[in-house]
C-alpha cells in the first residue's frame, strides 16, 4: 500500500517552492552590492570634505595670522619714501612746466600783430573781397553750383584766414577798423578756450552765432537741403542776405563759413555791391575735454562820395555832414563802426561763454 500524501501539500506547491528561494537571493544579492556602493560613495563624500576642511583651515590661518610689526613698519617706510620720491618729481615736471609756459607766453605775447601793420597788405583774404566772390548766380543746378562755389572758396582758405587770428586765448574779441584804398575794412578777430568736446563745442559756436537768426526766414531750403546737405543756410534779413555753412572736416576740427551776398540772380532788386563780408570760424579739439575757437571775420565798406550817402552810414542828418570836412566824416564812420562792432562782439562773445558755463555744469 503506497503511503498517503498529506492533505495540506500539493504537486504544484512543492514544484515552486526552489523559485521563490531564487529571487529572494537575487533580490538579496542586488540589496547588499547597492549598500556597498552607497557606503563607498559615503567614504569618498567625507574624503572630500576632510580633505576641503583642511584647505579651508590653512587658507584662513594664513589670513589671520598677523604679520610681525618690523616687517609691516618697513614696508610703510619704502611706500612713504617712494611717495615722497614720486611727488617731488612730480613738482619738478610742474615748475618746469610753468617756466616753460611763462617764457613762451611772453615771446607769444611780444609776437607783434600781423593786422595792425597794414591791414589791406598783410592779410591778402582781403582781396578776394570783390562782387564776383560773394554773387549768387544762376537757377535750379547752376545756382547750387554757385552756393558750393561761394561756401568751397571760404573753406579752402580756412588756414590762411586762422593765421591772422591772436596767438593766445584772450576774453575780448579784436575789433580793427582800417581805411584803406576808398573803403573802410573791420577785421574782428577772436581766439578762446572751451572746456568741452568738439561736438558741444561746435553747437555752442553755432547757436551763438545764428541766435540773432533765428527769427528771420530762410531762402532755396529745400535747394539747399538735397544738394548740400543740412549744414548750410541762406538767411535773408530783409536787407541783408548771408549763407552759413558749418564743415565737420575732421574728427578733431569743425569749421563755419558766412558769406554776405552782394547779388542775387533770383532777386535783381537786391543790389549791396559796395558792401562784403566774409567769416570763418574753426574750432580744433585740444584734448578729449577741451577745444580752441579761432574766429575771423572781414567786412568791407565803400566809401560814400556825397553828403547823402554819410548821413545814411552814420544815421544822422544830412546838414550835419554838410559843416564837417572829410576827415572828421571819416573818423566818425571809423568810430561809430568800432563802437558797433564792439558792443556786437561782446554780446556774441558773452552768450558763448554762458553757454559753455552751462554745457560744463550739465555735463
């Protein structure tokens, strides 16, 4: 008789008993390498840190270890020694300096004055003034020719017109009123230093210049606009017609021209033949703060040969032109001009030292 089997077992249960074993060990295996890994990663992260303690604790000892007071004593000593070494080299390039300053101020102010010789002979922009030189001629091309041509002629001359300007910056423009060959001549002269770049620069000289302009109108704007750019205006003071036209020749040099017109081909009622003027302003940047204007500006006036033509000049009535002799006519034009002009240059030359007064407090 076979023996029984016991009622609580089976075939199946006994068939995957050794299965269940398997992946418990697997499971038990893959369990003990994870700890390993977790453990060796454990060791190296205190490694490190052990290791970065210790840098740590020589970096700050050496910060904080105090150095002994000898050695901190001799090092204040050689900077100070140094120092002083440093500023009296220094305050011996500055008194060279000033010597150096002083001795070429003196020759440049003992230089003499080219105009005050003779006016008509050594300045020889003064020739060019004639009726050709400061016509305006032609229509539509032809008369943007001519508006290059008058403005080209005076940019050209730039250098030969700040030759005559003064040898040294000086707070008075020079008015010089001289008669000479029927016509009377003011050359205006101006040399001044401006604290700031050449592009405020440039606008300060510009405004200065057309403030009194403003309010008068302009003539061939859009002529002038598509032909010669935004840097040119034709100004017509009712009486009186002027072209300015301002020439960013460099990065380190702008220059302003005005011509007075004498003709206008579009106008044939305008007729100021015995009349001329003609300017140049150039502005150079000395340094990166700092700019030098030097201004020239020569008027020419006919002469009147009648009693009439005097008692127009000098706005006073004709009968009393008639009780004086020429000479005293021609003093009193020279001396009405002279105050004219003086008084026009003070007022131009304060609004630009106002203006740079502000520019240097804005910044």
């Amino acid at each position: 008789m076979a023996p029984s089997m016991d009622a609580g077992m089976s075939p199946s249960s006994s068939t995957s008993a050794p299965v269940v074993d398997s992946k418990r060990l697997r499971r038990r295996f893959v369990d003990r390498e994870r700890a390993r890994e977790d453990r060796k990663r454990h060791h190296l992260h205190l490694d490190y840190l052990r290791g970065k303690i210790a840098e740590l604790t020589q970096q700050l000892a050496a910060n904080t270890t105090q150095l002994p007071w000898k050695d901190v004593a001799f090092a204040l000593a050689d900077a100070t020694v140094e120092t002083r070494r440093t500023n009296e080299s220094l305050q011996a390039r500055i008194e060279h300096n000033q010597r150096l300053l002083h001795v070429l101020g003196m020759y440049i102010q003992s230089c003499p004055s080219i105009m005050h010789a003779n006016v008509r002979e050594n300045c020889g922009l003064l020739t060019a003034l004639s009726w050709q030189d400061h016509a305006l001629l032609g229509q539509g091309d032809a008369r943007a020719a001519s508006y290059t041509w008058l403005t080209e002629r005076l940019r050209h001359n730039i250098d030969a017109a700040i030759s005559q300007c003064p040898n040294a910056p000086a707070s008075a423009a020079d008015v010089i009123c001289h008669l000479d060959d029927h016509a009377l001549y003011v050359v205006v002269r101006k040399h001044l230093y401006a604290p700031c770049s050449l592009v405020h620069c440039t606008n300060v000289v510009e405004d200065a210049y057309m403030a009194t302009y403003r309010k008068f109108p302009r003539m061939d704007a859009e002529l002038l606009y598509k032909t010669l750019g935004p840097d040119v205006e034709h100004v017509d003071f009712g009486t009186q017609q002027s072209i300015y036209r301002t020439y960013h020749v460099s990065p380190m040099r702008s220059v302003i021209v005005n011509c007075a017109l004498s003709f206008d081909a579009q106008l044939p009622s305008y007729n100021r033949k015995p009349y001329g003027v003609q300017g140049w302003v150039a502005v150079d940047q000395v340094n990166a703060h700092a700019c030098r204007i030097l201004d020239l500006r020569v008027v020419r006036y006919a002469l009147p040969t009648t009693a009439d033509g005097f008692a127009e000049l000098l706005r006073c009535p004709v009968d009393d032109i008639l009780v004086m002799d020429d000479a005293t006519r021609l003093d009193t034009f020279v001396q009405k001009k002279q105050r004219e002009y003086d008084s026009v240059e003070l007022g131009r030359q304060t609004r630009i030292f106002e203006a740079l007064h502000r520019r240097a407090r804005t910044g």
